[in-house]
C-alpha cells in the first residue's frame, strides 16, 4: 500500500519524525511506501535533503521524500501562487477562514500530485500527526475502496459531539457532549483512501484541487482540505463513497477519534490536537 503525507520542519519535529519512526519500526516499510511531500522554509526550493531529513536519506527505508514546493502545476510552482495570490484574500474570521489557510492547500497538493506520480492502485493519504500502530493489511485497505472510488471519514451524520481530555491518570475521557453545529460536521481529512483504478476517482482529486487553483474556495464559509473535500463530493454525487463513519451511528467519538473508531484504527491512530497547541505556543500561528 501506498501511503502519502505532507509537512514542514516544526510540524516534523512536533510529529513528522514520530509517523516515520513507526512506520520503519513496526516493519511496514518492508511491503508498504511512504511518501511524503516535505516544505523546507529556509531554502525552499532545495533539491536536496534539508538538514532536519539528511538522517532518513536512505533508499531502503521504502520512504521517498519529495519538495512540494518545486512541484509544477500547469507550469507553474502552484504553492507558491496559491500562498502569494490566497493569502491576501481570505481575512480571519474564524480558526477555518484566516490567512494561514493556504497551509491547508499543502495536502490537497500532495494528494494530486501523489495520483498524477502513480496513475493506477489505490493510495492513502495520512495526517502527519498520525502514527502506525500496527502492520498495514493491504487487503484489508482494498476492500474499503474494492467497490468505490473513495473512503473517508464523514461526520455530516453526528448529531452530537462528544469532547474530551486526559485525567489526572493519564487516561482519556469524555469532558463533555454539544449538539453538532456546521463547525463539527466536516469530513476528517487524515485518512482517506482513493482507488485510481475507478472511473472519475482523478477527476474527484483535480476538482478538489481547482477549488484552490481557481480559487473556489473563497466563496466557502470555512476554507479548509477538509471543507473542499466535501464541497466536491456534493459536486460529484455519481462517485462511489465509502463512509467509514457510517456505522459510528450519530453520536461521535470522544474527541471526535474517528480514526481509531473507524476501520483504520486497528493500524493507525491519530494525535488530533497536539500540532496547533504547540505551534501558538512557539508563536508560529497567527490570524
């Protein structure tokens, strides 16, 4: 199986460095591929490893390392148009509509540019705050796309959102339940399966690319991977969808793990929540 994922140097360290650790150590890398489309902030357009990958430049750990930023569309360094053009356009007013969501473009582009590279096969695409727990069936993954052209992580049907934090002994449990708003309802975008070998699956993955490119995107209320996503699927109703989150009822998972909860959780787990906290933290995010 094909895995694909996208990050920067902070978002490795906080996370990155532990997705690629469990995928080596758990021995995935012996039938599986990971790659992952890397942004480096001080020398952008490098052709080489930057500093903080050099240690995993090693061809037999089946994880290839890609520069997002020098990847073409149409011609053109597309992240770079979409950070110049973008950024200016979308003024803050909420965590999913500011500025810093051409960030969120990174795995949009990573997904079109992952298909275009592998043309058939089915393909994941992986949250970078994720972590392999276990090893990967390749049958298993193909059976959740064996009929469609999609699996994914839907939560339009919730009605009601359970939260949750650690206790004083570690554990995790529920803090408190809401009734769902539009603000929870979104797919989750860390992992979502696509089978290239169907009909209209590329052009799913294009479209959901021009909402960005032909800048779409602006006339949405939130401007996320996760809120294009969902706009496309409405556009392409004929695709084939698998929703994982099907048979989770209405009522979500505490913290919203839908992950864990769905098939994929007996292989990965997903560290919702620990990227944005750090990076406020560091002052690295801003409205």
């Amino acid at each position: 199986m094909k895995f694909v994922t996208t990050f920067n140097e902070d978002i490795y360290h906080i996370c990155g460095k532990q997705l690629l650790e469990s995928f080596v150590d758990i021995n995935n890398n012996n039938d599986h591929e990971l790659y992952v489309f890397f942004e480096n902030t001080t020398d952008t357009h490098t052709e080489y490893y930057p500093d903080w990958l050099v240690s995993w430049a090693d061809n037999e750990n089946g994880i290839t390392f890609i520069n997002l930023m020098n990847c073409k569309y149409k011609g053109t360094n597309i992240v770079d148009c979409i950070d110049i053009f973008l950024s200016p356009q979308i003024q803050y007013t909420d965590e999913y509509a500011s500025p810093r969501s051409v960030k969120w473009f990174r795995p949009v582009a990573s997904i079109y540019f992952a298909s275009q590279y592998f043309q058939t096969g089915i393909f994941c695409s992986i949250d970078a705050d994720c972590k392999f727990i276990n090893t990967v069936n390749d049958s298993y993954i193909t059976e959740l796309v064996s009929d469609y052209n999609i699996a994914f992580l839907g939560r339009e049907n919730f009605k009601v959102i359970r939260h949750g934090g650690y206790d004083s002994a570690g554990n995790y449990i529920q803090t408190n339940q809401v009734p769902a708003t539009d603000k929870d309802t979104h797919t989750e975008t860390g992992f979502i399966v696509f089978n290239l070998d169907l009909n209209k699956t590329s052009i799913f993955i294009e479209k959901n690319l021009e909402y960005w490119t032909k800048h779409i995107i602006l006339k949405l209320k939130y401007q996320t991977d996760c809120h294009t996503f969902d706009a496309v699927r409405k556009e392409l109703p004929m695709l084939r969808y698998n929703n994982l989150c099907d048979s989770l009822g209405d009522i979500s998972p505490i913290g919203s793990r839908v992950i864990e909860a769905s098939a994929a959780g007996s292989f990965l787990i997903h560290n919702k929540g620990t990227i944005g906290p750090i990076l406020y933290s560091k002052n690295l995010l801003n409205k």
